[in-house]
C-alpha cells in the first residue's frame, strides 16, 4: 500500500465538488509522479462537519468556500497548525493576503492560489516563479470572463448591454446578481493580487481604482469598430517612475494588441518587462471543472518539491496516419469535364470536396478546392492519381487546414 | 556576507551572454527571493577553460553550448557530481533526453530546460507542473519563430518565399543557413520534447514527421485569405485512440484558431485537456534576452525548493493620475461652429486631438474624438468643461484608448 496524503475539503458548490471528481479521477497518475496516493479526507460545509477534526485529519487544506469570514479563521488554523494550503479565494487574499502570506512564512508551510485568477491561466505560477527574478513593467489582463462575454456579443451582435447581460445570465456566464463582475469589483481583486506578485509591494484591494461596463452603448463599440477599436474590460498594473498604477477600466484596444483578439468568456494576462519583451497566457475564464484543474495542480506541487522530469509511465505508440482536412490547389487545362474528373479521383478514395473555386482562364486556370477530413493516406493516394491527369499543367500542391471545429 | 550559489556556465554566445549580464543585473533580487547570492563561477567555451576545474567549483550547471556532443558528455558528468544542470539544448533533449532525466532522478538532482522550447513562452513549466495531474489530449504550436515571421510576411506583403527569406535574413530573424527552420527540423525537435512531457510518453526526434514551408507560395496564401484561412508551420502532439500522433506542417487555421493571430516572429502553444477545455501561452521566440530570462528562470526554481509567496522587498507608492488616449463621444445640436468650441476646450487642458469624426445630422448629430495621451486629470477637465457648453444634447461619453505603441 502506498503512503496517502490526506486533502481535507472546505465547500461543495461548483468548484468544491469538480474538484473532489477531478481527485479520484486523477489519482493514480498523481501517485506516479508523487509517490503518494492523494485521498479526501473529508468535506465541510456550512451545515455539515467539524473543522477541527477535518484539520487534525489532514496534510493539506483546500479552501474553496468563498468569502472573508470564516475562510481567513479556517486558512489561518490551518497554516499555523503546519498544514498546506490552497485556496481560490481573490476576496481573501487581495484583503488579507500580506497576513495569510506572512503566516504560511513563519509556518514554513506553502499557501498556493492559482485557482484566485484568471481561471486555468497560470499566471501565478508564471509570475512566482519563471519571472520571479524578472523586472516586470506592466501587466495588463482580460480577468473577467463575464464582462468579456458581454462587450464580445455586444460587438458581434451590435445587441444593446441588458439584453446581452440577459443571454450571458441565460447561458450560464452571468450570476444571477452580477454586479461584482459588472462594476470592475471581481477584476479588481484579481489585480491587486497580480500587482502584488508582479511588483513584489504590498498592494490591497482599496488601492485600485475601477470602473466598470454598465455604461458601454452598442454605439460606442459600433463608432470604434469603425476605427479599428475593440473594446474590453482590461486590468493594468504598471510602473510609473518610481511607482506603481493599479486600474481596471473598459479600454479600446487597437488590433495588434495581445489582448484585442481574445473574446467570448476567456481571459488573458499580458506581463512585459525588458528581457521577455511581453508573454501572453489565455484560456477560459473561471468555471468549475477549470478552477478544479488549477486547484488540483497546486496541491500537486505542494505534494512535491519540483522534482526532475519523472519517468514516462506510458508507452503510447506513435500513430503515423491521421485524418486531415486539406486545401488542394491544381494548375489545369481551362477544358470541360476537368473538375468532374478531379471529383471522380478524390470520390475513388473517399475524399470528399467542402468547397472549390475555379480562378483564371487559359493558361492561367486553377481550381482550389478544400476537402474535408478524411485520413491523410487516402488523400495522397488521390493526388497521385490526380498528378497523372493528362490536363494537369504542373504537380498538385496542397496544404492541410486545421477546422474551425478545433476543440 | 550571504552564502553564494556558484553558477558555472558553458558557451558564451548571443544567450550565454545574455545570461551572464541578467544573472549579474538581478542577483540583489534572486537573493531577496533565495537568501543565496548567485554567482557566476566562471565560463566555458571551446577555447577556454577546464571542465573539470568549473565543475567542482559550481554548484549549478548552465548549459548553452548547443549541439549533441560534448554537450551530452557535460552535462551527464555534472549531474553525476550532483549538480543541477539547466539547459536550453533542444536536439540533445530530443535525441538523448531520456538518457539524461534518469540520470538526474538517479542522482536526486534536477534537470530544467525551459529554454529549450518556445523562447519566453513558459510551457515546459506549465506541462510539468500546473498540468503535472492532468489528461491531456492535444498540444498544438507555433514553435519556430523564423518560419511564423516569413509565413506572416509572405500574408502581410504578397511576396514570394525567396524574398522574405532575405528580409527575414538581413533582419535577424532567419540564420545564415536556415534549413533547420524552414525545413521544419528545428520544431520537430521542439515538438518530441513537448509531446514527451504531455503525454508521459518517450518521444524521440525520429519519430515526429515533419515538412517545411520552402513550397508554399504566394498565391496559395492569397488564396486561402480569400477563404478566410491563414497559415502557419504547425507542430500538433496529440492521442489518436490509444496512441500519439507527433508531426509538424504547413497548415491552414480559421480566423477562431487560438493560433490564428499568433503574428511575426511570436511563438505560441496551445494545450488542450478536458478540464481545463484549452489554454494558449504566447510571447516572442527565441532570441538572446529572451532564452536568458527563460534560463535565468530556472537557475532560481533550482535554488530554492517552491516557497510560499516571499515577503514584499519593495513599497511602490500607488500612482492615481496616469495618462491616456481618449475616445469621446458627443452628441450636439448641429450647428455651426461647434467643433472648434469642443477644440478650444480640449486645447485650453493641454489634450490634443487624433481623430475625429460627425456623424447623424440635425437631432442625431454627434461628434466622435479621438484625443493622444494626456494626464486623465486634464481630459477629465477638458470633459467637465464640454458638459457645460450649450449645444450639448446629453453628457459626454469617453472611453480609454490603449495605443498601439504597445510595447
């Protein structure tokens, strides 16, 4: 039987209850890498458990019950009782962060908190540790998936604000009370956090400055898209001489900024600082099963110190055909029946044709077509048949194209 | 005095260079952060220096002398010795990187390597850390920033291959000679390591297929933009069934693609998982500043064993008055006269105008401002003035701009 390290639970909802699934799920490859089998020692929530017992019983705490009080009790005991801690709690730590930091110190115990930002972007780790020796001058961020969802539909659909609010709260991207994630104040915590790792200062909430995206109109953004604008909830903190800016406020992006190409619930971090330039981190902004995934890589890392590589523990073998959609582009003869014959070969292979464009004439004549995906041997097999055609005019050229439908 | 932690380097080129004066700039911070001052024992190049000698002064190994041997040979003889090596060696890791991980668990010692993949970009940290417990079913990149900046050309500009190459040349973004690149060889190597990594898996350079760009064309661009696709040198890993695909080629994105706006000389990675449904980290490929940041990154998480977040070193004051580029939107009665009233007010603060434009006559006029960068106090005033003028129909509207002088 192999040694266990006992996670103890705090909350059910959401992502309380991704992560408990996402544990058990991952377990055994948890138990390769760490030589320890992870095992849920218990869960508390509000009317079920007593805490002490639930901490005695623990070699780390996972703290996802939200709020100020009594999360800061429960992480504080903890910490002080020699125990790890992971948490997704901004509120907490952009509020009282400098005292829950200073107790995981003097514990020698480590308080992870990736889960707190930007979803299943790394950000945190990014920042503490391949940047920690960095000299960040700005970090910029999409950290609401909500107030992201909105201005992207009210850009594409040229919708006016509450009736976008309202399909975001229908699809499930919009809380039923938003007013933390519409007024700037959920982007705001995130920021502090972010400033006070990026710039190494104690910065608190009350220290930034927001605004928020009630007041946005579908004119606005339609003026702007006419000017090459894009409009977005973006997070800065940044060096200013000698000092430090915090700020959330709606901001036009012009195309080539990192950020102007990140839409719908995602969110997005941009740090630059004179050696990397600048590096940009996306994905989906905070849902159960992504803030579980962040939750679960931090106490996979309290579990171990960064160890070497570990031993592969698969043996997958390495597939060498795959399925592909293609373009495929042929110099013709300008005669008729060429692309009934070119189909005929393509159809002989079971390749079949999205779309075709036949360009110029006589000696200029083309056909482009895209085929969809089809296993790529099947498709060569097809172009050599077709390179054989007597009205081809040179070798079929082609390029595989990788489908909108990509996730 | 501290106790110092003595950094022995190997190869002195555009990187080993980069590193020496980093790791010189940020010692006073890496020793806030370790409580070791790092040092630099000394360097190896061919034709100077003793291994032997640097070794048993080093208590870390820094490897930047590329190619297969004697690189091997140095770095298996450090680990032996119980030094951590870092490294950003990506054809020794491809071809020999089995041999050299179990070298280091052997010897209880850790091995790092993120410069070797996607320059800045953090995602050998990322595989190996953040998603250490995770499923992962696809790892899609944009690894080779020469062949990104000549496919981006060749879309931007309508030329032909031969000739952006020699732009790419004399601007430093393409080598000499550079088949490695063009011909897909140099990502292929970036793509086992990536692929070993996510998929737990031995993956080696023999067994990733590849194909360059060096027949793509420019109409087959122009083509594909009028389809709405844009191309890329794309390496793919990823679980078909029971096994693993590992290949690079041209390919084709839709606009959606996470990889689609990945632009010039940029490097990106694309990580996809069921929990996590996608995640994308961007930023510059290799050049000398960036590897050196990405190694000095390393150097660190090789000092210390993952603290908790240390205590701030720094008390930025927080600024509250920054600049910014404006947007203002005004909807006035339609007369005469009022452009250059809305002017003088702007130009009485100081706040000058980029762009403007009227749209809508009678009822529906407005005016549409774009001002430059100016203290927000001054616009704040400039606006608090226009409020007051007799032709304005409502209260003015304004909106940040982010310029594009980004960077």
């Amino acid at each position: 039987m192999p040694e266990t390290f006992d996670v103890g639970l705090l909350g059910h909802g959401t992502v309380g209850s991704a992560f408990a699934e996402l544990l058990e799920q991952r377990a055994g490859q948890i138990e390769a890498i760490t030589g320890l089998r992870p095992r849920l020692a218990g869960v508390l929530t509000r009317s079920r458990g007593a805490y002490d017992e639930l901490l005695a019983g623990s070699d780390l705490i996972v703290e996802l019950i939200g709020g100020i009080e009594p999360a800061r009790r429960y992480v504080l005991d903890a910490l002080r009782a020699g125990k790890h801690v992971v948490t997704a709690n901004k509120q907490l730590l952009a509020q009282h962060g400098e005292e829950l930091w200073a107790t995981a110190r003097e514990h020698r115990v480590q308080l992870r908190f990736e889960g707190a930002v930007a979803g299943v972007v790394p950000v945190i780790r990014v920042l503490q540790e391949s940047l920690a020796a960095a000299h960040v001058d700005r970090v910029s961020g999409i950290v609401n998936g909500t107030t992201n969802f909105i201005l992207s539909e009210m850009a594409r659909t040229g919708a006016g604000y509450d009736e976008v609010l309202a399909e975001a709260q229908r699809l499930g991207y919009a809380e039923a009370d938003p007013t933390e994630d519409v007024n700037g104040a959920d982007a705001a915590a995130k920021m502090a956090i972010l400033a006070r790792l990026a710039f190494d200062t104690p910065v608190h909430l009350d220290q930034v400055r927001y605004e928020g995206i009630e007041h946005i109109t579908a004119d606005d953004i339609e003026y702007a898209q006419e000017l090459g604008l894009g409009l977005k909830l973006v997070g800065t903190a940044e060096r200013i001489d000698d000092g430090l800016s915090v700020r959330v406020h709606p901001a036009f992006l012009y195309a080539g900024h990192p950020l102007a190409s990140i839409a719908g619930p995602f969110n997005a971090v941009t740090i630059e600082s004179e050696a990397i330039t600048e590096m940009t981190l996306s994905g989906p902004g905070a849902g159960g099963p992504q803030t579980a995934s962040a939750v679960l890589g931090d106490v996979v890392s309290a579990m171990i110190p960064p160890a070497s590589t570990p031993e592969t523990t698969q043996r997958l073998p390495i597939v060498e055909d795959v399925d592909s959609s293609f373009y495929l582009h042929l110099e013709v003869a300008d005669r008729p029946g060429v692309l009934a014959r070119v189909a005929a070969e393509l159809g002989r292979e079971g390749v079949s044709v999205k779309s075709v464009v036949q360009k110029g004439l006589g000696d200029r004549a083309r056909l482009v077509l895209v085929v969809h995906r089809v296993a790529e041997r099947s498709f060569l097999e097809a172009v050599d048949a077709i390179a054989e055609l007597d009205f081809l005019r040179s070798r079929p050229r082609f390029i595989r194209v990788i489908e909108e439908e990509y996730v």
